[in-house]
C-alpha cells in the first residue's frame, strides 16, 4: 500500500476552497448536495484507511486475538512506519468511533424528546407551544412509535410568533415547511458525521449549516412571492430567538452568517446550475475536489483489496 494508504487521511483539504465558493457561487441545492457527497465519501474513505492501519497495529500488540500471521514482517511493510502509526490508529479509529456514536445518540435522543413534548397537541403540521421562549425549528419525522410517529411538523412558540407580523409569519412556515420537504436534517446529520470522522471536513460542515439555510431562504421566498419579506423574517427571528435544541434540526434563526442570508435575499435569485461553469473559480475548485474525492476513493479501494489480498496470504490454513 505504501504512502498511498495515508492520501485519504489528508485529501479533504482539497475540498476546502469549493467549501468556501460554493456558499458564494452556487444555488443553495446544488452547493448542499455536492458538499454533502464531497464529505460522506471523503469521510468512508478516510474511515477505511484508518481502519486498515489500525489492523497492522492491533496485530503487533502481544495478547491479540488477531491470526499470528498478521504480525508477519511482509504484513507490517505494507504500511510506512507501521510501529509509530500502527499503533497510533487504534486510539485515533477509536476517538472517531466514539465521537460519531455520540453524535447519533445525541441526536437520536433531542429527536426523541421533541416528539415527545408534542405528544398532547392535535396532529397538525404546525405545532405552536405555549412558550415564553421565541424559537422555532423543523421536526423531521421518526419519533417514537404512535401517535405523530411518522411524520415532520414545524415547531414554533407562541413568543416568537408575537415578534412576526402576518407575512413574516408565512415566511416562517414556508422556510420550515422547506426544511422538511427536502430533509435538510438528513443532509446535516451527513456533515456532521463525515467532520466527526475527519477534522479536515470541517469546513464542509459548516458550508452546509449556510446552504441549506439558503435553500430553505430561496425555497420560502418563491413560495410567498417576496424576497424582502423572507428576509425581514430572518432578521426579527434572529435578534429574538434563542435557535434550534440540535445543529441537525434546521431553523429560520440557526445560527450562522445571518446578515449574508440577509444580503443574499436582498439581491436577486441565484442561478440553477447542476454543475458550476468550468472555467469559474468555483468550477474549477468543485473539480479540484472532485479529483480529490475521486483519488481518495480509488487509494482507500486500493489498499482496501491490498490489505486483503496480503492478509489472505498470511493466515495460516
């Protein structure tokens, strides 16, 4: 395998600058969904690498309960510096296991509680609480078996709606309505994830915080038919509320750049592109990343059938 092994640890950084201009270039769907992919398969490749290192290091440890074979020399030089990295693996696969069971539980658990606290009110797809606090979210279905189970509801309190006027309200449901028909949760639970297993994938996480904000912002404003009140909307609901109880329960207020929300609304509707102009800035970022991907998917298969290929070789029969 040699170095090749550890190109998918590092290729995220080649997504960096699309990360970056796609917020800026792109129309908000188009810029979700590419981020989205970009992330999940640079995480699984990187995850697959770690992986197969961690395997020449478990293998070295005295007491495993590895075949004797995998710690042979011929196994060991598949990987550069097996002793220091081997070794090192363990704890690093480990940390991102942990991280990513605790990110899924966490959001399985706020999810869980949301649908609960909604248990008493009628089935409508807007639920409106009596609360003092303004904040308001999108509630994507898969609660708890029965009542209400299987379906999302827009989730607002009664302090928030007092800070909108009639338009600001309809703005307000035709975003949250947005975030559930499209399954924005589902795209930032993706990122979330993907950021858990690699570091480098930050940036990515949080371009698509913005972008599906942005969708969600555009999808609103051509339902209601005004842009400027979309935006007015977003601006009171940002001064007042206190946002969502999870990153991956989108909101008209999340956090994030809400003044380039804003601007973006002020000016006119981005263009639909399924793919950016190649020679464009983002065109050319979007294919550097592609690229990125595509050598990092290719290196993980790479050693992923190279590892088996010398770990077959070196079980006793």
């Amino acid at each position: 395998m040699g170095v090749f092994v550890f190109l998918p640890l590092i290729l995220p950084l080649t997504a960096w600058p699309v990360a970056r201009l796609a917020e800026q270039h792109l129309h908000p769907r188009t810029a979700t969904r590419l981020l989205t992919v970009l992330a999940v398969v640079l995480a699984l490749c990187s995850t697959v690498c770690l992986a197969l290192v961690m395997v020449v290091g478990t293998a070295q440890l005295p007491g495993n309960p590895l075949p004797d074979g995998w710690s042979d020399p011929e196994v060991r030089a598949a990987v550069p510096y097996d002793e220091v990295v081997g070794k090192a693996a363990i704890p690093a696969l480990c940390a991102v296991v942990v991280a990513c069971a605790r990110t899924m539980r966490r959001h399985g658990r706020v999810r869980r509680r949301a649908h609960l606290a909604l248990a008493g009110l009628r089935e409508t797809e807007v639920a409106v609480l009596p609360d003092a606090v303004p904040y308001a979210y999108a509630l994507p279905p898969g609660g708890p078996a029965g009542r209400g189970a299987g379906r999302g509801r827009v989730v607002v309190t009664t302090a928030l709606l007092d800070r909108l006027g009639p338009a600001e309200r309809r703005a307000l449901f035709a975003h949250e309505r947005a975030h559930l028909a499209a399954r924005h949760d589902r795209f930032l639970l993706a990122v979330q994830l993907a950021a858990r297993a690699n570091p480098f994938l930050r940036p990515l996480r949080t371009a698509v915080a913005y972008t599906a904000e942005r969708w969600a912002d555009e999808e609103a404003a051509r339902t209601i038919g005004s842009r400027r009140t979309v935006a007015r909307a977003i601006g009171t609901a940002a001064l007042v509320s206190r946002g969502t109880p999870l990153p991956t329960l989108a909101g008209l207020a999340a956090p994030g750049p809400v003044p380039r929300r804003v601007a973006a609304l002020l000016g006119p509707a981005p263009a639909v592109h399924d793919w950016p102009p190649v020679f464009t800035a983002v065109g050319l970022a979007a294919w550097g990343a592609a690229a990125g991907t595509a050598v990092s998917a290719m290196s993980s298969a790479n050693a992923a059938v190279t590892m088996v290929l010398i770990l077959h070789a070196a079980t006793p029969l």
